[in-house]
C-alpha cells in the first residue's frame, strides 16, 4: 500500500467512510476514472493456497489499493467477477476459489497468461482503534491478511481467527497472532469461528472485529461482537454487474453493496432486511440463505 493510501487508512473513520460513499456516488465524469476501464494484467504466479483456492500474483501495481476492495476480473469468453484484492504488494494478488465456471477458468491460469481487471473498486475497511480481531471463513481471509499486514504496519495489534470446514480447506495464517478452527475438529479448535471468538471477546481486548466470509458466519460474528459491545466491519457479496453504482443489480435493502460496500458496518448490517436473509442470482431473482 502506498503513502497515499496508507494515510488514508490512518485517517479514515465511520464519518470518512460515509463522505468515501458520497463521492463515490457523485457525478463524477466516468472518463476521469480510468479504473473503470479493464486493463490487461499477465499472471505471475498461480499457487495452491488450499485444496479449493488459488493464490493468483499479477503482474499489477495498485499501491493506492485498500483492504476490503475489490476487482472485477473478466476473461474473453467468460462473466467478469468481483474479486476482493488479497494484497497489494508488491504487486495485486487474488485469492479464488474454484466453485463455479468463472473461478474455475480464473483458478486454472497459468504463469505467462493474461486476465482483465477494472478497478481497484467499492468502499475499503476503515480504522477502528488499535486492537483489531479479524474473523475469515474460507477465502473470506486472504483481504483480512491483507488487511493485518497494513493495520499492523499503521500501529495496529491485531490477532485472526481463520476458520474452515476442514484442515485442507484453511487458508495459510496472516502476520499477528493466528487461531485456526474447523468444523469436523482436523485442526485448531472443533466447531465454527465463534467457538474461537467468544472466549477472546470476552476478554475484552478488542475494539473492532473485521469480518469476511459467508454471510451467516458474518451475521452471527457481527451479533457475538454487539453483544460484546465491540464494534464490527463486514465485507457483503452480492451479484454485481457494473461494479460502481450503475447497473443496480447488487442493491440489498436499500444499498449497493458495490458502492455502499463491501465494506460495511455489522451493526448498519444488522438491521438491514436483506442482510442475511436473501440475495439475487445473475437474472435478479431472489435466492434465501
Ligand atoms: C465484493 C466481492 C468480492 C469477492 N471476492 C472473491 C474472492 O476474493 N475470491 C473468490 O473466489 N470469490 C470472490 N467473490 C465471489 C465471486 O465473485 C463469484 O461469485 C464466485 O467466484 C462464483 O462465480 P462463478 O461464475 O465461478 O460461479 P457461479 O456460476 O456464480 O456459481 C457456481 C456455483 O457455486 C456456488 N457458489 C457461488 N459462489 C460461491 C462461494 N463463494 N462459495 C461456495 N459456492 C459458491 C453457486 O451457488 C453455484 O451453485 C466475491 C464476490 C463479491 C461480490
Ligand atoms: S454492481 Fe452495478 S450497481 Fe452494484
């Protein structure tokens, strides 16, 4: 990340976060935005991360790139996908998971073959104190690794919990302190990622938890941290299109998760009627969780 956006992310707020909202929803002339243009970047490295994700380094310098963004990525023949950005140096990394025909084909590339990529896209997680509990579900952890390494290099503490539903499924540990659990007991604590994170809220060591991942392990992360009185970021999927506010399609009761998100507030999500319950596939219908 560079000093630009690392200052950002100093000086960012929930305040900060909301006028970033605003300007990304003023008329700005899309021709002053060259992110919004799909650029050509060569894959440098694909490695294994786990026996679902691939690990992809692009030949792509985004130093301004934030923790919670994301990319749309597209290849010729293919639906173009967000991807939130694993890292930004010392070069942009994706982590994809290979569940459908888009990750498969991004999942499959090789050194030496070329993707597109607009961005980088949508609202970034903002600072919150200085004690940070970062909580990820399968490939839900590669931004908050991302996030670690730039909030522990702006004087943040900061510990993870990665959680999976088994040990070939977990994501590789970030810099801080690392708890792993999984599901059928194969690695770290048995059970899901509350069963880490209720014994380290109540030791009250915390002022935000940051959360990725799917969206009912985010919902019960983000009532476990209300209930704790800690504040709590989360990062919400939804079928985008366009990316930046246009097309509509990743409206959740009343926000576009594109612009308004990803990065948003647990509290803010809480109470809002789509969060958890519904979202829409690439024709619009709803489809409950
Ligand atoms: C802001 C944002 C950030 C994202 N970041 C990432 C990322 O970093 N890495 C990544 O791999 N994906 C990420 N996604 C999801 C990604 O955009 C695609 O939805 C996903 O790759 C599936 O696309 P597909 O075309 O391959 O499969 P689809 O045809 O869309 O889906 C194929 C099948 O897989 C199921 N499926 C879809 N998504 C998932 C999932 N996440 N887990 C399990 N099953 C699923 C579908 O229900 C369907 O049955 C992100 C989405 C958003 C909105
Ligand atoms: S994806 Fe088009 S408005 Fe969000």
């Amino acid at each position: 990340m560079g000093k630009q956006a690392a200052g950002k992310l100093k000086k960012g707020t929930k305040g900060a976060a909301s006028a970033g909202r605003r300007a990304a929803r003023s008329s700005a002339p899309l021709s002053c935005m060259p992110c919004l243009l799909p650029i050509r970047a060569k894959v440098l490295k694909n490695e294994k991360e786990n026996s679902l994700v691939s690990l992809l380094t692009l030949d792509l310098q985004m130093p301004d790139a934030m923790p919670g963004q994301f990319l749309m990525a597209w290849q010729p023949g293919m639906d173009e996908k967000p991807m939130s950005i694993a890292e930004n140096k010392p070069s942009v990394r994706l982590a994809i998971a290979a569940v459908g025909p888009c990750s498969k084909k991004l999942a499959e590339t090789k050194a030496g073959d070329c993707i597109y990529v607009r961005g980088p896209l949508g609202k970034p997680f903002w600072p919150a104190g200085k004690r940070w509990l970062l909580v990820g579900g399968g490939y839900g952890f590669a931004p908050l690794r991302f996030l670690a390494r730039v909030g522990m290099e702006n004087g943040a503490k900061v510990e993870s919990i990665c959680g999976a539903r088994t040990k070939g499924l977990l994501m590789k540990a970030g810099p801080g302190k690392n708890h792993q659990t999984t599901d059928d007991g194969s690695a770290g604590t048995k059970g899901n990622v509350l069963s880490a994170l209720e014994p380290l809220l109540r030791s009250g060591h915390f002022d935000c938890v940051y959360s990725c991942g799917p969206e009912k392990m985010m919902k019960a992360v983000a009532e476990t941290a209300k209930k704790h009185g800690v504040k709590s970021q989360l990062s919400v999927e939804r079928y985008m299109k366009c990316g930046f506010g246009v097309c509509g399609h990743c409206a959740m009761g009343g926000w576009l998760a594109c612009i308004d998100g990803p990065s948003i507030d647990g509290n803010e999500a809480l109470a809002n009627p789509a969060f958890g319950a519904y979202h829409t596939d690439k024709a619009g219908r709803k489809i409950r969780y």
